[in-house]
C-alpha cells in the first residue's frame, strides 16, 4: 500500500523513532508499504517519520541510481542484487571517513535539492527483517542515503545540514512548504 508522505512542517518528521523492540507482522507490513511507497515515488530511501511512524526504521534502494556507489559486506564487495531494497531497522551510522558533496534531496522537501556535505564512507550497522542484526561499508550514494535516513531517524532533516547562504537562499520555499503543511494539519 502507498503511504503518505509526511511533508515539512510536520511535528513528526523532528520526532526521534522509538527504537524496534520485535520484528512482528506489523513492522514487516510497514517495511513493505514503505518499499512500495519509495519507490512509487522515485526516491532512493524512505525513513519512517516521513509516513507517520515515529520508529528507528529506514529503507533504501540505490540499485536503478545514476550515482556512484559501492557497498561491501566482511571486507568484500558487493552489488546488492539480492540485498535491495535495505531495510534497516534500529540502524548506526559510524567511522566516516572522507568527505563528499553532493546534490541531495528529501521526498519531504518536494523538489527542493541543495549540495550538502557528508561522510563518503561509513559503517551501517542494522537489524534486518529476520531479526538478526548485520553491518556493511558503504561509499558514494549508499553512504549519502544511510547518513540521510538515520538522520531522519533521528529528527534531523537535510536542511540543517546545508550551509548558511543555500538555507537562506531557499527560506522562501521552505517557508511557503512548512506552511502549506501547517495549515493542512490546522497548525498556525
């Protein structure tokens, strides 16, 4: 089933998830809604504040991307045939090492793209749908997209990652979007 897609103005998109405590139907049922919802929407991750669900749980699927990746799983590469979609549920980011910039967006930020600055490798360190919890390296756009959707994951958006004079430059469009959501939520 296609989700809505929480836009920004949200209270809930600045919500830290509640960490998953049992991989039950429900949560497997949201994984799959979440999957068909990413992709319904050309997206390449999808974290569950942005359909309403205030969880530590992400999917991300870079595999049709038109941006560089890599991925490697016990110090081998891999091509993710197979692996995506992710489904990272209570997911860790850590050891970044290198710097990238690039565009990003947010399927909450409808058409709104900035460069932003992050780690062009890191750790992810996950508990799939099967329960069992599993860790891989990541550059390029996987690691941009996991850095994003933890973010989320923890009531961080992309647009307190951009620098100052991008923020600026796009404050009438975030402003014009965070009130078009207030006011469909009865918000002032």
């Amino acid at each position: 089933m296609i989700l809505e897609i929480v836009k920004y103005g949200h209270p809930i998109l600045r919500t830290r998830g509640k960490k998953v405590e049992s991989i039950n139907d429900d949560v497997k049922a949201l994984a799959t809604d979440m999957i068909e919802t990413m992709r319904s929407s050309a997206g390449v991750g999808l974290a569950s504040q942005q359909v309403g669900k205030p969880l530590q749980m992400t999917v991300i699927d870079v595999m049709g991307a038109d941006r560089p990746w890599a991925m490697e799983i016990d110090g081998k590469p891999v091509t993710g045939e197979g692996l995506m979609p992710l489904v990272l549920i209570n997911p860790v980011v850590t050891e970044p090492q290198g710097e990238q910039i690039g565009g990003e967006g947010c399927l909450s930020f409808p058409e709104i793209v900035a460069d932003i600055k992050r780690a062009d490798r890191v750790r992810v360190e996950a508990t799939n749908l099967k329960g069992e919890r599993f860790h891989f390296y990541c550059t390029g756009l996987l690691a941009r997209a996991a850095q994003h959707e933890v973010d989320h994951l923890n009531g961080i958006l992309f647009i307190d990652r951009m620098d100052s004079a991008t923020k600026a430059s796009l404050s009438g469009r975030l402003k014009r979007l965070q009130k078009e959501t207030k006011s469909k939520l009865g918000v002032r």
